[in-house]
C-alpha cells in the first residue's frame, strides 16, 4: 500500500510552497487508495507555536485534504529516539564525541585556511581512552567511509554523493535532544512511509537519512524532491510575492479549489489540460510526472481559476462563502439576480462582494471625474424624463428596464452613452458596474428612481 506524508514544522505559518509539497503527497496517496499521514516536527522546543500548528492544521480543513491516522508529534517520542540512539551506540554504530565548541572552531578555520571543505575530522570516532572533564558529549552516528551514497529519485533521477561528503554527523545533543535527519529517517521508516516528496532542499539530507535506515536495518522509501517555486521573474518566491499564509489566501478571496488547481500546475503537467476538479487531479496524478526544473508563480492565472471557480460555483455556496466578505443574500429573493450580474467580474470574492456593495448600498457621494463627464448638457433633462418613464411602465424584469432605456433612446434621439452614462454614475456612484438593465431589476422602480432623483439634485 502506498504511504506517504506531510511533515511540517510549528514555527511559522503554512505557507503555498508547504501547501504544494502536501498536496503532491496527498494525491500521491488517493490515485493508490493509500493513505496520507500529517507528521508535526516539533523537536524545536524554542521555537514551537501552539498557535502555528492550530494554523497548519486550519490550513488542511480549508482546502479539505484530510490526512488518514491521528496525527504524529515528534515531541511525544523522544523516548523513542533515545533508544534507537542506545542501540546504536550498543551495536558500535555510533559514538559519543567529546569534541568541544572551541575545538570544532579551531578544525573549521584550519580547513578554512587550506581551502578544504568544513566537515567533522572523525577524531572521536574510536576514541577508547578517558573522556575530558566538563564536556557533555554529543552522539554521532559513524557514516561509512569509501564508496558512494546512492539512490534513484522519482525526479531528478540518479543521485550519488561520494562518502568522503557525509561526516559522522550527530545524531543526539549535548542535551540528549535528537537532531532533525535522524528522526525524519525514524519517523518515516516507522509510519510505514513508501514514498517520501518534500522539496529539493532536502536533496542533500537524503544521503544522512539513508546512513540512519542503513544503520538500523530500515527499508528505504521511494524519494522525491521536488524544485522549488520562484517568483514571476525567476527568483525565489517572497512573501510579497505570494509566498504568504495559506490562510491569507481565504482573506483575499481566493476559493480552496482555485489555489490546489493553481498549485497543482506549478511543476506538474496533464497534456495541455488546465482546469482540474479534484477528481481529476486524484485520477491523474503521478508523482513521477513532476517536472524537474522550477515553476514560476503566476498571479494573474491564479485569478483567472478562481474567477472560472467563481462563476461555476452555486448560488448557494456562493452565499455562504460571501458572508466572511460582508455580504449577506440570505433569504434575499433577488439573490440569485445578485449573483448573476456580479459574478462575471469577481475575480476573488473580495471583489465580489465589491461588485454586489455597489448595487445594493447607495452611492454617498459621486465619483469627481466620472460624474463631470456624465452629469453634463441635457444630462439633468434625460434622468427627468427616465425617471418619469419607469414611474409610468413600472418595469419589473431586465428586459423591461431595457425597453424603457431603448424608449428614452428613441424618443429623444439620443446616443445611448447620453442616458447609460448619467445613470451609472446615479446608480453606482462610478463608471463602473454591471449592465444597467440587470441593476435596475435587482433595485426595482422605486430604488432606481430614488437614486436617480438624489443624482439630479446634484446637478447644477
């Protein structure tokens, strides 16, 4: 059975990249009808945040990838670790160095100076004599020595590191604390995991962890190391590039289904094929399709799935959605009227909530500029006499309203921007907006005239 995982870290927010990684493994795990297991690495004592794994853990309900288990805390398993590091150093596969912090300076800065890279000289390694006093000694593991450290990524395909580049690094503190590459190695062996996909940062921990599964006689999983996501222009993504908390992309409006579309394209491909139900992306995904090279991020195809998200949403979920955005069309019977002549320019719900705002809250003021260009010549005298034309034909449809535009079109001998500029702006406060007929329905007669009448008054 396939297995994989998610393992992040309580110190900070959840961020996209985070997000893709887990969603890579998640589907991984659904195409195989395996299991998806959230592991929270919080070794890091110090820097730990109750409320950064609530946020993490928010994060996976909003977008609704449920993991498979109770999920896994590092800090409630150090006694487990302590004695897979006593059976180690019982079998002489590791060692305990007493190797001080001035000591370890002294052999960086001299291999420094003959331009030689940093790395532990292995003086501990089988040291029998008497240990010096007022050292709390830390564990390493003994790393083999000749040969070459291998194994096929799912990516990037072969990779090999010469032995001579991984050191008996530690694997305990001088406080007795496990360090990272060697709980991640036992940790991942022991929740069963097949196959391992974080990001190609830790490409170069791969070679530590095999040391560890190698040691204690673990299967090794299937690796996979995925690039990373750069910016527009290349580079590493920022947070002002959008390299922010998952959860401010609820705050922004983005809707759940849009952002894993989005994720799923940066660094994985289905033919020429963009928009992805759920379904799909489970139906199709294959880790071994991921690309090899960096994505870029994409602002504006972003907004372009979650306009498309937007506009095939229900009614009803749209409703629900909008009120976290001020937003209330609960009961309201003209909702889906709403909905229909906003839903086409909303790009994020904040947006659309704009949009909706607009038509139902009055103007206060006008906009300067739109109302100098609108609010000028025969203006005044054409809102009159529209005014008087909907009070007459008390139009109740979209259709209606616009014959009545159409007749005031006619009877006038006018333009049509001469009647649909001044009643935007009398409606909506702006050049902007849905079409006017789908306005005035959703306002009715006797809003539509009221506004036009508190227009007029300001015209001079």
């Amino acid at each position: 059975m396939t297995v994989t995982r998610f393992a992040p870290s309580p110190t900070g927010y959840l961020h996209i990249g985070g997000l893709r990684t887990a969603l890579f493994s998640w589907l991984t795990a659904q195409h195989n009808n395996g299991e998806f297991l959230l592991r929270i690495e919080d070794t890091d004592m110090a820097r730990n945040s109750e409320e950064a794994k609530d946020a993490i853990l928010k994060a996976f309900e909003w977008v609704g990838m449920s993991h498979d288990g109770e999920v896994v805390y590092q800090s409630k398993r150090f006694d487990l670790y302590r004695a897979y590091i006593d059976q180690l150093l019982a079998e002489g596969k590791a060692y305990k160095c007493y190797m001080s912090k001035d000591e370890l300076t002294c052999l960086r800065e001299e291999q420094m100076a003959r331009k030689e890279r940093t790395r532990y000289d292995g003086r501990y390694r089988d040291f029998t004599g008497t240990p010096p006093e007022g050292i709390e000694p830390v564990i390493r593991i003994k790393a083999p020595q000749e040969g070459r450290i291998s194994f096929v990524d799912g990516v990037k395909g072969v990779f090999s590191v010469d032995a001579s580049e991984v050191d008996d690094f530690v694997i305990a503190r001088a406080d007795g604390s496990p360090t990272y590459n060697f709980v991640v190695a036992i940790d991942d062996a022991l929740m069963g995991l097949t196959d391992v996909i974080r990001g190609d940062d830790h490409l170069y921990n791969t070679p530590k962890q095999i040391v560890v599964y190698n040691a204690l006689g673990f299967d090794l999983p299937n690796f996979y190391h995925v690039a990373m996501i750069n910016n527009e222009q290349g580079k590493k993504l920022s947070k002002r590039d959008g390299a922010t908390d998952v959860m401010a992309y609820k705050s922004m409006g983005y809707l759940p289904e849009a952002l894993l579309n989005f994720l799923v394209r940066l660094g994985w491909s289905h033919g020429d094929q963009e928009i992805f139900s759920l379904a799909e992306m489970i139906e199709h995904f294959d880790p071994k399709n991921i690309n090899k090279s960096a994505s870029n991020y994409n602002l504006d195809k972003l907004l372009w799935l979650n306009a498309h998200y937007i506009k095939e949403a229900s009614d009803e979920k749209l409703i629900g959605l909008l009120k976290d955005f001020g937003v209330d069309l609960e009961g309201n019977e003209k909702a889906s009227m709403i909905l229909n002549a906003t839903k086409e320019r909303g790009k994020t719900l904040v947006s659309l909530a704009e949009q909706i705002k607009l038509i139902l809250d009055a103007p206060q003021s006008y906009d300067e500029k739109s109302a100098k260009k609108a609010f000028k010549g025969e203006a005044k005298a054409i809102l009159n006499a529209f005014a008087d034309m909907l009070a007459l034909a008390q139009p109740t449809t979209k259709e209606a309203f616009h014959s009545v535009m159409e007749k005031i079109v006619e009877e006038k001998a006018i333009g049509f921007g001469k009647i649909g500029m001044p009643l935007r702006v009398s409606l909506m406060g702006s050049m902007t907006g849905s079409g006017l007929d789908e306005i005035m329905a959703i306002l009715g007669v006797s809003e539509t005239i009221k506004r036009i009448e508190k227009a007029i008054a300001t015209i001079g």
